[in-house]
C-alpha cells in the first residue's frame, strides 16, 4: 500500500473546489482559481474537466463563461473531490483492499488495509467545503491532529 500520500493533482483539486465554494453566485474563469491558488493553469483545466464530469463542478463555455460548484458546498465532501480526480482513496498494489487475500502470519492484514480505508473515510467523507471553508473542521478531525505525533513527519 505504502504510504498515503496526496497527489498534487488531489491537492490542486480540493483546493480549486474551496475556490469554488468561496464564491455565492456567478461563474469564476480558470485563471482566477488558478492565480489564487497558485495552480499552473493548463493542470487545473483538466482537473475541472475531471471535476465536471463527476457532477462536482458546473463549466459554461464563452466569454461570460467560468465555473461554478454544480452543488451546495455543504453538500460536497473532500473524499467526493479527491475520487473524481484520483479514483479510491485506498488501494494494495492497485487493488480494493477487500480483494486482497493473504496467508500465513499475514492472514489478518487485509483487515488492517479495510480499517486503513475506513479511516481515510471517516475524515474525507464527512468533511465538507463548506466546513473547510469556514474553519469548522469536526472535533473528530481536529482531535486526530492534536495526537501525538499528528504533526510529526514519520
């Protein structure tokens, strides 16, 4: 599995729908999000064209064109943006970890792999942009970074 690391393209994903959900009303142009974001423009194109397609982001073509959140913020979780972009948040060697079997004294380790998911779900999936936005991020959420070692790189 290794270790779980955001992609940029993940990252540049989340943050462009925060963009996104800053604004009431309207439609923002790519190089807006891209400028305050400090996003490469051309990268962020196609994440917005992934982010489309997942119903995540509405895109209008033409001068008046732009985009906007297809959705209420409050209704959009990081776990929904990061799948549109990246595919599952957890795989073993490419694969769900339910699929995986192992044997021997690594017979319980799909388990570990399962809860490793659950807990990259229990935070992406019940985290909204709109709580992100504003900076009411769950006790649950704020709890695990107050752990020790939450801030440590290893």
């Amino acid at each position: 599995m290794g270790p779980v690391k955001v992609t940029a393209k993940a990252d540049y994903a989340v943050r462009a729908v925060l963009e996104l959900a800053t604004v009431d009303e309207g439609l923002i142009k790519g190089e807006r999000i891209a400028r305050a974001q400090g996003i490469p423009l051309k990268f962020l194109e196609n994440i917005l064209i992934d982010l489309r397609h997942a119903g995540i982001v509405h895109a209008q073509r033409g001068a008046e064109g732009g985009y906007r959140l297809a959705r209420d913020p409050a209704d959009v979780t990081l776990g929904e943006v990061i799948r549109a972009v990246e595919g599952p948040l957890a795989s073993v060697r490419g694969e769900p970890p339910e699929s995986v079997n192992y044997e021997g004294a690594a017979e319980h380790l799909q388990t570990v792999w399962v809860a490793v998911r659950a807990s990259l779900r229990s935070v992406l999936d019940d985290l909204t942009l709109a709580e992100v936005v504003a900076g009411r991020l769950p006790q649950k959420v704020r709890r695990l970074t107050e752990k020790p070692g939450a801030w440590s790189r290893r």
